[in-house]
C-alpha cells in the first residue's frame, strides 16, 4: 500500500510524478475514517496521538528476546515477540512500525549482500505481519547496509586508500544499487515505506526508478533527509552492533555522508533535492537538539515532515526516570508535544506503544498539566 501524498486530501506539494492513484487500501482508510492517512498523522498541531507516532522494533533470529543495556524497555526481539508487540502497538492506536535487524557476523559482508536476501529476516517478518495484520498496521523499512556490513558503515567501503586519513571511501554509486535491490526485496515482502537513512546523495530518486520500474509504485519512500552525524545514536548500534569498525578501512565514523551538526542550510539543499527526486515525508534526525531543523523544514517544503527521537535521546530520558530526577510521563509526553509544536507530522520514538498507552489511559489530547 502506498501512502499517497500527492493525491490525498491534504494539499501536499508538487511530487515528482503528480498522477498517482489511491490505492484500494489507502481508499479504505479514507472512507473508514473520513481523513487520510496523512491527516491521520498530521493531525492538529497542539496535540500528539497515537497515529503520529511510528514505532521502532529491534529484531534478531533468536527465538528468544534480549535486553539492551542501554535502552532500557527495549529489546532485541524474536519474530514471535515482534508480532506480539506489533498487536499491542496497534491495540493503543500505533498504526506506523519500522523494522531494524541485528543480522549476526557470519553474514556480513562489505557488500552487504545478505540485505537483499528474500529469506531473510526483514522479509520474512513482513510478510508475517502483513498477513496477520494486514491494512491495520503500515510496515516501514531501513534502507540502508549498516545491519549486514562487516565494515559498520552505511554504505560499501572502497578497498583504495584514497579518502580521508588515507583510508577508504564510501562507494555512493555501488551503494545505491544494493540499496535498489534492498528496498525491491522488502517490497516484494510487503513494505508499505521505505525509509533510506543511508544519505547516499541521489538514492531517494534511484529508489523511486527501482520501485516503480518493478511494479511498486504504492510503496512510499520517507527520506532520512536531514541526518547528522551525532554522537546520539550510539545506544541503537550497541542494540545492532552495527557502529563503525575499528578494523574498517573506511573511517571509524560517519562523518562523509552524515551531516554536520554545526550545519543548518545544508538541510534546505537536501530538502529540496529529496522532494524534487521523489520522496513523500522528509525526516530529521536526532530529535530533540534539531527542533530548528524541524522547523526549517516545515517552513520550506510542502511535504510532511517526521523527526527521528533517537537513542541516545531516549537512553538520557530513561537513565534520568531510573534515577528518580525525572517524571518520565510528562516529560515524554511534553517532548513529544514539543516535536509537533517545532512542525513535525510524525515522531519515531521508542516511547510510542508506552507514550500512546499514556494518552489513551488519561483520555488526553493534550498535554495535561
Ligand atoms: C543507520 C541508522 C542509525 C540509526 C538509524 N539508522 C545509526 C547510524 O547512522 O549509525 C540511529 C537511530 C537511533 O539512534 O535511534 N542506518
């Protein structure tokens, strides 16, 4: 199913291709409940519901769940927890969910080959899902290679010395044509977005060619538009063991396609390059430190915008509520509210299922005080 921007009843900005259909599942949410699912997400600014939320689920092969030390309240998952947590989720009014695999070593490669695989664990589990959930739940993908990455990078690393440092670089163009073939595979599966957070430049346009080309012009891409090279999201590579290697050729971090953190203008260059290539929601990423960039972009595209609230934001907020110095419930509720005030339509959060739990118990639309 795809999430139609261009044509729903939101006067969305002018998409690459402007003559796109509902489909009949998009129809479907029209009629039931008289807006789209873009109005569902964008629901009015002062407020924040279960429908603006996309919910993050670890997964790995194991038939058993694992903690992770650093995100308290999230696990590695096995596919029958993942289901389990996807009927919760759904049950408290989350209707969004993305998928992130920890992929064991052995399958690794610097190509990344194994994201490709229509056996694998993405695939697999999407079609579980859709076929026990169906239209009720849209499944989002990562696009990107770092889960299957033997090099701990976004993209394939260069066996020349020519980047930085004399080290390798990161092949964009070799890069985009796995990630084609990632995002056709967990189409075929039965992804309703794809979610490229590699920041290859050009791949969102790629994306669109690939999916069309196979038939899958239903399927939705949300860009990682705006994504920094921030030193927040170290929780979520201990939760995938997927951080950059030490023994990579390439530099042991991100910083030649990640953004810089010092940086704002870059944004509206990446915006509009992503919107004129395609892509159907911009997303920002970390949350919380980038509410300008939020807002920038609300204030300069006509496209949806979502904000990635990411792990490390998440591990402070709950080191903090363990400690007993915060109040987890209002100040979750309250940075959620803060992201729809800054102009984003739709958070990731790994509070979702916990934050819609906390709305739909108090009846609360609107942060209570
Ligand atoms: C990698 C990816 C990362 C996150 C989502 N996708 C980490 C990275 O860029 O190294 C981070 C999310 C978070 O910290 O919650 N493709």
């Amino acid at each position: 199913m795809r999430i139609h921007l261009s044509r729903s009843c939101c006067s969305l900005g002018t998409l690459r291709r402007s003559a796109r259909q509902h489909t009949e599942a998009v129809l479907r949410f029209i009629s039931s409940a008289l807006v789209c699912w873009v109005c569902l997400l964008c629901a009015c600014d002062g407020s924040v519901l279960p429908q603006n939320f996309i919910y993050p689920l670890f997964l790995h092969t194991k038939d058993y769940n694992e903690k992770i030390a650093s995100m308290p309240g999230c696990e590695r998952h096995s596919v029958d927890s993942v289901m389990k947590e996807v009927g919760e989720a759904v049950a408290e009014g989350v209707t969004n969910i993305i998928l992130f695999p920890k992929i064991p070593d052995d399958v690794k490669t610097n190509a990344a080959d194994a994201c490709y695989d229509p056996a694998g664990l993405i695939p697999e589990t999407i079609k579980k899902i859709k076929s026990a959930y169906g239209g009720r739940v849209n499944v989002w993908t990562d696009v990107a290679l770092d889960p299957y990455s033997d090099q701990g990078h976004d993209g394939m690393v260069s066996s020349d010395k020519r980047g930085d440092g004399g080290r390798g670089r990161i092949m964009n163009d070799e890069t985009i044509e796995q990630l084609c073939r990632q995002a056709i595979c967990q189409a075929r599966a039965g992804a309703d977005v794809v979610a490229p957070s590699d920041m290859m430049d050009g791949r969102v346009g790629a994306l669109r060619d690939a999916l069309d080309s196979e038939g899958f012009t239903d399927v939705s891409i949300v860009s990682y538009t705006a994504k920094y090279a921030s030193a927040f999201y170290g929780p979520f590579r201990d939760a995938l063991d997927s951080a950059p290697r030490e023994s990579s050729n390439a530099p042991p971090n991100k910083k030649t396609y990640q953004m810089d953190p010092a940086n704002s203008r870059e944004a509206l260059i990446e915006a509009q390059l992503d919107a004129a290539e395609g892509a159907d929601m911009l997303m920002v990423k970390p949350g919380m430190p980038y509410l300008d960039i939020i807002k920038l972009l609300k204030d300069n595209t006509n496209l949806p915008i979502s904000a990635y609230h990411v792990s490390g934001e998440y591990a402070m907020m709950k080191a903090a509520a363990e400690k007993g110095w915060i109040n987890e419930r209002d100040v979750c509720l309250e940075t959620l509210l803060c992201f729809k005030r800054a102009g984003a339509d739709a958070i990731l959060t790994y509070y979702a299922k916990q934050a819609a739990r906390w709305i739909n118990e108090d009846g609360l639309m609107r942060l209570k005080k």
